[in-house]
C-alpha cells in the first residue's frame, strides 16, 4: 500500500450481497492507484458465497468463516460482531462499504461505527416501513442506514425515502443499482462467448435439467424462495401451490433452485416426499452458479420467487415475475406492471400463475423488458463519488 492510497473495506456474506459487491470490487481494483480495495466476507453463507467468489474471480483478503447450519440471528450478529472487531482493528480501513439488508451489513456496519470508521450503503434507502416485512431485513436496513454517513441509493424511490428519515441529501447519492451492471457482466459475456452458453447448457444437464425441452415452444416457470417469514406455513402453502400447477399444466416445465436452507427444503420433502423426482415437468435442483441462473432466467417463461435480487433481475430480461409476498421495498417494477405481489398464497399463486400461463393478454403487459434498477454503471459512479469523499 503507498501512502497516497485510501483503504476501502467491502463487507459481505452471502450470496445476492456477493453478486452485487463483485462489480464495484473490480471497479475499485482497477484504480489500484488510488485505492487499496480489501475484500472481507463474513461467510454468512459458505457454499453460496463460494459459488460467486468462483463465477467472478474474487478472493478475500479476509474470511470470518462465520456460517453454523441452523443459525439464527443472534449467532450471525454475535460472530459477525467479534470476529469484526479484530479484523477492523487491523485493517484500520478509511471507509468500510456494506450492501443491503442481512444480518452481515448491520453487524458490520455496527462493529466499524465502534471503532468510528465511516461506513457507506450500498443499496441504500429500501424500504417496506413494515419491520416485519421482510423480516429481519426491513430493521436491518434501516439500522444500517441510521448507522451510515453515505448513502448510494439506487433510485430516486429509495432517496426519498432516506430524505423522509431526515438524512441530510448531501449525503445521499442516486447511482443505480449495482445488480444491473452483475447482470450486465454476465449477458454480455453469454451473448459474446457462445462456447459459454453451450458450456451452460451442459451444466444444467448435469444439474438435472434440459434446456433443449424448451426447443418446441415448451413455457418454463422458474421458482426460488428462501424468506424467513415465509417459513412454516408459508413454504407449505407454496409447495401445495406448485403442485397443483404442475399437475394442471402438465405441458410447462416448473424449475426450483432450492436455497441450502433446511426450513426452505423440509416443507419441499413434507409435500413432495423424500423422492422429488416423481413429476416430468418438475424438476428440483441444488442451487446454481450465477451464470447459470442467469442463462436460465433468460430461458424462462415467468419467474415465481420471494427473492429480492431476482426481483431487479427478471423484469430487465422480460420476464414477468410474481413476488411470493405481502410487501415489497422494491415498487419500481410493480407500478412498471412487471412484477406483482401474491403472497404466500396458495389460491393466488395458482390462478396468477394459471393466467399468465394461459392469456396471452395478460402475460404481454407483464413481459416487457423494464429497467428501473440501473443501466449498468452504478459502481463506476459509486466509485467516483468515493474518490471525492476521500479526497482522491
Ligand atoms: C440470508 C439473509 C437474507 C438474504 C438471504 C439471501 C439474514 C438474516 N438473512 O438469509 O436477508 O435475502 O440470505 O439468500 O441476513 N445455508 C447453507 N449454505 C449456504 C447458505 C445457507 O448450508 O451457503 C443454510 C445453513 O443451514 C444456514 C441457513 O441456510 O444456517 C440459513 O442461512 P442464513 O444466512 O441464516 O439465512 P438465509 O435464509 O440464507
Ligand atoms: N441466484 C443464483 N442462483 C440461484 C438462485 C439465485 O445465482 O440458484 C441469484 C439471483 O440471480 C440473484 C441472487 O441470487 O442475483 C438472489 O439471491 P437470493 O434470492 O438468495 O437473495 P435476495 O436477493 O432475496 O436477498
């Protein structure tokens, strides 16, 4: 490190935080002059954050490791608290930068304000005003925001909503969100390397499914879920959702990535059985890489999830999504018409679903391509307000 570099810590520990830290980290490291970019994962997540270190070339420089199967939030806010203290005792950053809403951004951005290190947000502003909804995501966003001198909002929604919590608009920055540029990064290298798009292919193969199904006109509904307050009742009245719509449209393949999260797969198990594979046009599978998702959200016919990042994603790509849940911090897209709420609802997933499969009408007001969320230059401008604010 010379003298005239600024130290800048990127905090993260799962997967979406990953998927949306990695273009601002390249960003940083191309200006190695000016700053000396450290990576520290808490390892919230490890096989899922592992996956996107891999897909992007990243390595930590620090790795909390910090991950127990069946964690609650108490053991993630505890470990990631400590094991902090140390690292930022170090390191001794001059800025330190989470992303978001999970327990890893707030216990980070806590254990830097101990040691009065300024801390920036990323994905800054997002907010449901429910803190249950999603839970625990809302009150960790706006801790973290409470906490943070910087705030990179990623549209003109989320700044208004940092101006209506009294923060000072001097410190709030509109950038777009960096999942666009993520997604960005790897279209663009699916669309540029056509040996990648057959190497895909081949991957979901071995994953367990075949995209050449989709060669006669065959629709795909993709699914993912993983939120917390969906546990319980909620995951079981998807599962029995999905069921019946895979027993109803026999001629659509359904596809679920599940989340390594034992609450997300034991109600899958409870309604499924032990042996997943017994429908034709269901197909469970482990969790993808990111350019496999991606090539396969391209692939897609709709996309049914809980999921906050695939919220931004799909609706860039056409495809209409519907949100497994009763609120949302993300309303860009919904008053777009791309995206609508259904809950966990049993009835509403299946005639939502039904309808979009079924209308033709209804499925092409959802399905134009809508970009609220970036036009795939928000780490560029992060990083240059950063070299501003620091003085560079
Ligand atoms: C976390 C975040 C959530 C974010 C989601 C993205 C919190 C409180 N939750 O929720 O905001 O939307 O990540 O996916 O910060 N597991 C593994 N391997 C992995 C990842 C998870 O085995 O790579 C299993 C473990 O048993 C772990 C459990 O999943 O204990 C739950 O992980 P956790 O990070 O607590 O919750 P998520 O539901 O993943
Ligand atoms: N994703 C992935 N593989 C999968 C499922 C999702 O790479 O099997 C990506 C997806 O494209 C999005 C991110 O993971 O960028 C979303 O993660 P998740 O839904 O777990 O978290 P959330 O965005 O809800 O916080």
């Amino acid at each position: 490190m010379t003298r005239q570099q600024k130290t800048v810590m990127l905090v993260f520990g799962t997967r979406p935080e990953a998927i949306k830290m990695a273009p601002l980290i390249k960003e940083f490291q191309k200006k190695s002059d000016i700053f000396n970019t450290l990576v520290c994962v808490t390892a919230q997540h490890r096989q899922l954050l592992d996956q996107v270190m891999d897909v992007f070339h990243l390595t930590a420089d620090y790795d909390l490791d910090i991950m127990q199967q069946g964690q609650d939030l108490y053991d993630i806010t505890s470990r990631v608290l400590l094991s902090m203290r140390d690292v930022l005792r170090q390191a001794r950053p001059d800025l330190v930068l989470v992303h978001g809403d999970t327990t890893t951004s707030t216990a980070a951005a806590l254990a830097a304000f101990y040691q009065q290190i300024p801390v920036g947000h990323i994905e800054a502003g997002l907010r449901t005003g429910n803190i249950y909804s999603p839970w625990p995501e809302e009150m960790n966003r706006q801790i973290t925001g409470r906490i943070a001198s910087y705030h990179f909002a990623p549209t003109e929604t989320s700044r208004e909503n940092l101006l209506k919590e009294n923060v000072h608009p001097s410190n709030i920055y509109v950038t777009g969100n960096t999942v666009i540029d993520a997604l960005h990064l790897v279209v663009n290298e699916l669309k540029c390397d056509k040996r990648l798009a057959d190497r895909e292919r081949q991957t979901l193969i071995g994953c367990g499914y075949d995209v050449s199904r989709l060669n006669e006109g065959k629709k795909l509904v993709l699914i993912t879920g993983h939120r917390r307050e969906n546990f319980g009742d909620g995951f079981h009245n998807i599962c029995k959702a999905i069921k019946m719509l895979v027993l109803r449209h026999p001629n659509v393949d359904f596809i679920y990535p599940m989340h390594l999260n034992p609450n997300v797969r034991n109600p899958i198990h409870q309604v499924f059985g032990e042996n997943l594979n017994d429908y034709q046009n269901l197909f469970f599978i482990e969790p993808l890489e990111y350019l496999s998702f991606v090539y396969l959200m391209e692939k897609s016919f709709l996309v049914l999830t809980d999921s906050g990042g695939v919220q931004e994603e799909a609706p860039s790509l056409g495809k209409p999504v519907l949100v497994m849940r009763d609120t949302t911090e993300r309303p860009e897209a919904v008053l777009a018409g791309t995206v609508k709420l259904v809950g966990a609802n049993y009835q509403k997933i299946v005639d939502e679903v039904s309808q979009l499969i079924l209308d033709d009408h209804s499925y092409s007001l959802m399905s134009k391509a809508n970009n609220p969320y970036g036009d795939g230059q928000a780490s560029k401008r992060i990083v240059e307000i950063i070299r501003n604010i620091l003085g560079q």
